[in-house]
C-alpha cells in the first residue's frame, strides 16, 4: 500500500555515471597524449581498455601464456575471463549457502536447546571479534591454497555472522505471538515451527544481504593471498605486470556480479517478507 | 448449574526491586457453564493479571483455579485467548490465521475446512481469504482474532479488553458480533474490561474489581438478543451509574 514502486525507467539517474565516464574520457585522453609510455600505467582511457586491456586478458591462460606471451584476442579473453568469474563465484556462492544454512540451523538449536547455547555461545563470541582477514594466514598453514581451505574460511566468516545475527532475531520475536501459540495449544516444537521461524525471517535476510558484501570481501581477500585462479588471483597478476586497465576490467566485472547477487537476494528476501509491512523513507 | 471455573484464595504478589507488589488478595469465584462474565475496576486493580492466571500464563503465589474441578498449570488450548495487542500471525493470511489452532492440534483436514468456513463466514471475511494482516483495518484483524480463537473449540474464552483501541462504531459492531457468535456457541466467557457500557451490554453478570479484591457483583437483567437500544434506556443508565460509584473512588 505504501511502498509503490515506478516500474518506468528513469535514465535521468544515470546521467551522473554517463558524465562521470565522458570527464574520464576526456582528461585520460590529454593525459595520453602528452605522456605517451606511462598514461596506460597510471590512468589508462576508456578506449585503451577496450583496445587493449580486453583483449590482453588471452596471456593469463596458463602459465605458459604468462611467461611467453600470448596474442591478444577478444575470443581467449573471453574464456579466461569466464574460467575464473565462474571460481570465484562458485567460490563465494558456496561458502555463503553453506555458511547461512549452518549458521541459521545452528542459531535456532541454540535458542531452543540451553546446553547447546551455554557450550557455544562464549566461544562464537569471542570468534565474532577476531576480524575474518586476520584468519588467513593460519588457514593457509591449515591448508595451504587448497580450495577446502577457501571454501572452509569463508563458510565459517559468514557462519560466525548469521549465527549471531539469528540468536539476536529469536530474542527479539514479540512475547505476545509466544503466548498466543501457547493459547492455541502449540508444544515447543511447533512454536518453534509456526512461530520463531517466520517471525526471525526478516532480520536472517537483513543478515544474509550484509553477509552477500562480506563473502565478497574475504572471498576476494582469499584469492589475493591463498589462490592459484579466480579473479581475485587475475587482479594481482595484473598488478604484478602493472596492467591497469585489466584491473579495471576486474573492478567492473565485480560490480555487475555484486549487483546481479544482490538483485538476487533482494527479489528471495522480498518474497519471503511479503506479509510484512514495509516503509520506504527513501522516495 | 454446573461450576466451570473456580477461583479460590487466589493471591498473587510480582516480587520488584522496589519491595513486594501484591495485585490480588485473596480472590474467591465461580463461574457458571455457559454464562458471560465481566470483569471491571480502575487500571493497576489485577484484572489482566487475573485473566493470565486463568489462562495458564502467569503463577500464583497461592490459592487455585479449577476448570472443570482440575487444577490450572499453563496455557491450553481449551482456554482460548483474544488480547489486547492484535496477536495474530502477520505471516499467515486471514485463512491460515483462523485455521491455526486446528493445524496445532492436528485435526483433519475435513474439519479444519469446515469450521474455517464456517467462521469466516460468521466473522464477514469470507471475501479476504488469502489478505495478509498487514492488508486490513483494525476493526478485521480483529474480527480474525475471535474468529481464529473460536474456530479452535475452546471451552472458555478470555478476552483482555479486546476492543481497547479501537473506535466507537467499530466497537459496537465488534460487541454485537462476539454476542452473534456467543449465542451460536454458547462458551463460558471472562471478558475483561474498563469499559463500564460494553460489560453491562456483554455480560450476564458485572464484577468490580479494585484493589486486588471483588467488591461486588451485579446480575444484568437485559433479555438476549441484545439490541443497541439497551445502551441508552434507562436501566441501563441506573447500572452505568452504580458501576461508577465503585470505580471512582
């Protein structure tokens, strides 16, 4: 009722993204022609990075591309780009899946089993305060880079998050439901099935949008530091060889993958909210 | 008539950090089959709590409640409640609301649709199966409350000033709507309220309670069906006015 939404497409909201391109356009171009060797280093321009940067991505097939070159073609970038889109986001998608349906399970046996949550509950507290990054190196003498060790550190990053984020939402589900269901006859596992569960839904799918961006973050920062392949791998190759505009290109692809993503779970969360009423302070 | 509720010695003292806080002293009770009760007084004289403890969700300190001469220890789903705040589920539609207890309960699915029918019917909501809460007015998410609870058989029903919040014309309908299905069902009702009017109206029997004490107990004499005509004659204006005459003080 309240929250009506224009479905029209207003391209006047992206009138500042088309400028912001064009001043780019035009400032890397003066840029390029007075420094013709360096300006693709420091500040390439739109049509160097389409001319050149694209394409280039064919010499990160294989390590034998990577020593002895590679001709530049749009077909072989595309494929490596591809390869290693798909590790990533198979990467963050799994961890994010598994980490969310662990810590959600996890959350609701603690608030319904109180020697679950006493033998817990301190320990994940204590291991919410160790920032995720600072794990890395111990999980890559654990496991060096193998993809387990991947998969498991950000599985366990976003557990740690909803499993706080769900013992949180089952303290705050209204006292009045719990004694309504008492009322209509319901045993402790039914309140569990007709009430916590619906009633948490809202606050797990806030948590679930805030830990889609965090998986992103540490799957990247895995990538950096533990991975063979993946883009996060691809951006420090390209840093290792100074290609600017390849990073870029990576930059970019992250953003269209984290808007898909996000789009993704904002539909799943919408859904699942339905019956819930929703304010808009943003027109 | 049979006894279906008995209260007897019925203390309560919530214990605070500002010293002991004693709500009822010593209430003593019963309650007919079939029959509708109010219960009136000043706010902060127990009435709530009297109803949670009835209603299985709160302890006393001493005495009893008996239904059915067995002893009170927690909420039932033979003693149906309609609080104040609306309670029912937002993430069920107005359908699934009323089928909730049954569900519970585990009744088969032909019964379960038949007496969902049946209430939806009774309560005027058969055109809003499928509307979520947040889709309606007060005045229906109400009227999904009592339906809801009724639909789940209840043997007594508690009401804790269910029509508080709501305004006047939606008042009315919703009280003659609860003395519709009453006189359909016929289910012992506690009905608390600071309402004078709307006890009078409802109820058979009116008891004031202040202090944590019943001071007295007045019989309505108005025949069923009830019709709006009774709330301004001039019977009822004299028990208005007795009613007062305890509460004011």
């Amino acid at each position: 009722m309240i929250s009506i939404r224009k479905r029209s497409f207003n391209y006047k909201k992206y009138n500042g993204v088309i400028g912001l391109l064009i001043i780019w356009e035009i400032i890397a171009t003066i840029f390029e022609i007075n420094n013709p060797e360096t300006s693709h280093i420091i500040f390439p321009s739109l049509h160097y990075i389409v001319a050149h940067s694209i394409p280039g991505f064919a010499t990160f097939w294989g390590m034998q591309s990577l020593i002895f070159g590679a001709k530049y073609s749009y077909l072989e970038a595309f494929k490596v780009l591809l390869l290693h889109s798909g590790i990533t986001i198979l990467r963050v998608l799994s961890g994010l899946i598994v980490g969310v349906l662990l810590g959600s399970g996890i959350g609701l046996l603690m608030g319904s089993v109180r020697f679950i949550r006493n033998l817990i509950e301190w320990p994940l507290q204590f291991a919410r305060m160790i920032p995720p990054l600072a794990l890395i190196p111990l999980f890559l003498v654990w496991f060096g880079g193998r993809e387990i060790g991947i998969f498991i550190y950000i599985t366990f990053s976003i557990f740690v998050m909803i499993v706080v984020n769900t013992i949180q939402a089952i303290k705050n589900v209204p006292h009045k439901y719990i004694k309504y269901a008492y009322t209509m006859g319901a045993n402790k596992y039914q309140l569990y099935r007709t009430i916590i569960i619906p009633a948490i839904i809202p606050e797990i799918t806030g948590g679930i949008r805030v830990a889609v961006g965090v998986s992103w973050a540490i799957g990247l920062a895995g990538e950096y530091l533990a991975a063979q392949s993946g883009l996060g791998r691809l951006m420090i190759l390209s840093e290792q060889f100074t290609y600017t505009g390849r990073m870029f290109v990576i930059a970019v692809l992250f953003m269209f993958y984290n808007v898909i993503i996000n789009n993704l779970v904002i539909l799943f969360s919408n859904y699942v909210t339905r019956w819930q009423e929703k304010y808009s302070p943003v027109q | 008539m049979d006894i279906k509720i008995k209260v007897r010695n019925l203390y309560k003292i919530f214990k605070t950090d500002n010293g002991d806080l004693s709500v009822l002293e010593g209430l003593n009770l019963d309650v007919y089959n079939k029959e509708f009760v109010s219960i009136v007084g000043p706010s902060g004289c127990g009435k709530t709590t009297f109803l949670s403890i009835i209603a299985g969700l709160e302890t006393v300190t001493s005495g009893a409640v008996y239904l059915d001469g067995k002893e009170i220890t927690g909420p039932s789903w033979e003693r149906g409640v309609i609080f104040q705040e609306d309670s029912i589920l937002p993430w069920r539609t107005v359908k699934k609301n009323i089928q909730y207890g049954l569900e519970l309960r585990g009744v088969s699915k032909q019964i379960m649709d038949e007496r969902t029918e049946r209430f939806l019917k009774l309560v005027k909501l058969s055109n809003f199966t499928k509307f979520y809460p947040k889709e309606l007015s007060g005045g229906m998410k109400k009227r999904v409350a009592i339906a809801s609870v009724f639909a789940n058989n209840p043997s007594v029903l508690l009401m804790d000033e269910p029509f508080g919040g709501l305004d006047y014309p939606t008042k009315v309908k919703l009280q003659e709507a609860t003395l519709d299905i009453w006189e359909k069902e016929k289910k012992v009702t506690l009905f608390v309220t600071h309402d004078i009017e709307e006890a009078i109206f409802l109820s058979e029997r009116v008891i004031i309670l202040v202090k944590g004490n019943i001071i007295d107990i007045i019989d309505v004499p108005f025949k069923r069906p009830r019709k709006y005509d009774i709330r301004t004659c001039i019977e009822m204006q004299k028990l208005k006015k007795k009613l007062w005459s305890y509460i004011e003080e």
